[in-house]
C-alpha cells in the first residue's frame, strides 16, 4: 500500500522477519521510479494489474522479469438501481485531447443525450458510485490504463463503457505497447472501443 511500506517490507525481509515479500500490483508506474525499489532483490515476487504492464516491467527491468505475475486488484460488488430508470451518461475524462474531448460532448449534444462530465483526480468515489447508478452507460477517454479500476466499477454496477482507445501508446522511456491500451480488460459484455 505505498512505497513506504515497501522499504519497511524490505528491512523486514533482510533482517529475516519475514520469508516471502510479494509486492504490487499498483505501486508503481515503471521499475526505474523510486530508484528501481521494484528491483530490490528482497522482493520475491512483483504483481502487475495486466498483460501489458508485465511486458513492459520485463522490458525495462528484464533482472526482474521472472518474479512478474499478472494479478489485477479487486473491485468490490455492488447492488444497483433499476436500469430502466437510468438515463444518461457520464464522460469520464482522464487523459485525452482536448478536440476528442470536445467532439464527443458535441456528438452527444447533437443526439439529445444528457450527461455529466467528471475529470479523473477530482471526484470522490462515493458520488462517482452515486452517479453509476443514474446513468445508462459511460463513454471513457483515457490515453493508456494499467487495469482501469474505474471502468470495472462501471461494469460492477451494470454500466456498459464506450472506450477510446488509441490502439498504442509511447512511454518516455520509448517502449510501445499495442492493442486494447486504455481498458485491458474490455470485452464485448462489457462495452465498446471507438477510435
């Protein structure tokens, strides 16, 4: 749960008050942050919240690329309203140009579609939940996601997701991933991608 309680985990491990260290899935976003704290030989095994997140820890860091398992964290269930009492939808802003932005919000104006635009960082979860529980479905802009907690909040509550998804993304650190890069877990049951 924090780097912090990394190092502590670590200190425990070499002083033998622990066997076995397993760290992740969401602690980091590549094994160079922290000064590679991913890479501690202490560390017996590394969880990622996807496929690609693997790859790309193994990519960067291949000493650790053994002890990598895919693993992604849990979101709990949750009861929800009548979905024909629904309507609506929410824009889930995350990282995204500004112009897509601007011409999905006009498309669902266009359509005569109400919604309600929330920007990732600025919401808290109980009225993010609240309002999944109003709307009909939720269109996701979003460069690259590592797992997408918030999408699987949506499908925990019925809410089918229409996912821009770039098809591939460059990290600073020049590696590309490719395919479903901004919701790793989307399927058909669950929603859609668009470009």
């Amino acid at each position: 749960s924090g780097i912090h309680a990394l190092k502590q985990m670590i200190k425990m491990k070499k002083t033998g008050k622990i066997t076995t260290l397993i760290a992740g899935p969401n602690l980091i976003v590549n094994p160079t942050n922290y000064n590679r704290i991913i890479c501690n030989p202490a560390i017996d095994i590394i969880l990622t919240p996807s496929e690609w997140t693997h790859d790309f820890y193994g990519e960067l860091a291949p000493e650790i690329s053994s002890k990598l398992r895919v693993w992604p964290a849990g979101t709990e269930i949750s009861s929800t309203s009548s979905f024909a009492e629904r309507k609506g939808c929410i824009v889930y802003k995350k990282d995204v140009p500004e112009d897509l932005f601007e011409f999905v919000l006009a498309e669902l104006t266009l359509r005569n579609i109400p919604y309600t635009v929330i920007e990732y960082g600025s919401f808290k979860s109980k009225d993010y939940f609240n309002l999944l529980n109003q709307v009909k479905f939720m269109i996701y802009l979003q460069k690259v996601e590592s797992q997408g907690l918030s999408l699987q909040e949506a499908w925990m509550r019925d809410v089918p997701t229409l996912v821009w998804n770039p098809e591939s993304f460059t990290f600073p650190e020049g590696y590309v991933i490719h395919g479903k890069v901004s919701a790793p877990y989307l399927n058909d049951s669950n929603g859609l991608f668009f470009r």
